[in-house]
C-alpha cells in the first residue's frame, strides 16, 4: 500500500492528471462492499490533505460502516461529460479510519470548510490507480502499483 505521497514520488507523469480528475469535480463514486460481500456504490467528496488522498463521511453512514468492517474500496472520478477529456480515473486499496484526536485535528484543520457534524474520515492507502483517455479513437491505459513502474497500454 502507499500514499498519495509515495504515488507521486513514484509515477510523477501520471499523478497530475489523475489529481485533476478528482479536483475537476466535487462528487465521485465510491465502492465498498456490504456485509454479504456484495458491493456497494454511493457518491462521495474527497480531499487532498498531506500526504493522503483521504474521504470523509456522515456518523454511521453505511459506506463508512462498510469500511470500517472491510477496508477494501475501490473510487472512480466523475469523469463530467461523455467527452471524457482529461481522462477518467481510478483508485483503489484500503481506507484507514483517523481515530486518533491530533490526526483528526490535522485533517480538519486542512478542510475547505470543517465538517457540519460528527463524522467518519479515511485515509486512502492507494494500491492501484489507473488512468484512462480517449485519443484518435485510442483507448490509452496508464497503471500503476505501489514499487511497480507505471504500465501504458493502448486499445483501438
């Protein structure tokens, strides 16, 4: 697993324009999987804070229990249009709940605005992301993994 930090370290060309998809627009979709092992989607805000790519959540919403049982998520970004300029993007790994009082301290203090109640939040530990765009009717795949080089693949 590794950070948003150790991603950009790692794949400098790529992190930018994943980072852009996820900063274009405030909503994206989050998976995780409900008790049954069935998966789960719904809207999601996230933030860069630190290091992390991190998520937060209402008290006791069900995507935030579902993390706390199973820490396996999967997030895509809003791509915005059918254009899918920019590229379309994808996260996944293991959500780590901040629990201890100076890291939701930390947390908070980076936020556009505080949270309006009592509430969940994640850092992601990242252990795939991939990026996607559409160029002269190519399909083009880039695919990292934590200690991996980045992996480029094209499709027509």
């Amino acid at each position: 697993m590794a950070t948003w930090q150790d991603f950009e370290h790692e794949a400098p060309d790529l992190a930018p324009a994943v980072r852009a998809r996820f900063e274009a627009n405030k909503h994206h979709v989050l998976a995780t999987l409900r008790k049954d092992g069935s998966p789960r989607v719904s809207g999601i805000e996230v933030d860069f804070i630190g290091a992390d790519l991190t998520l937060g959540s209402m008290l006791d919403a069900v995507k935030a229990r579902d993390l706390r049982r199973d820490a396996r998520f999967a997030l895509h970004s809003n791509p915005s249009d059918e254009t899918l300029a920019g590229g379309d993007s994808k996260v996944s790994g293991r959500a780590v709940e901040l629990t201890d009082d100076t890291e939701r301290a930390a947390y908070e203090s980076e936020l556009p605005e505080p949270p309006p109640g009592p509430y969940h939040a994640f850092r992601l530990e990242l252990e795939q992301v991939v990026h996607t765009t559409v160029e002269d009717d190519r399909v083009r795949i880039s695919s990292w993994r934590p200690g991996e080089p980045v992996r480029r693949y094209e499709r027509r």
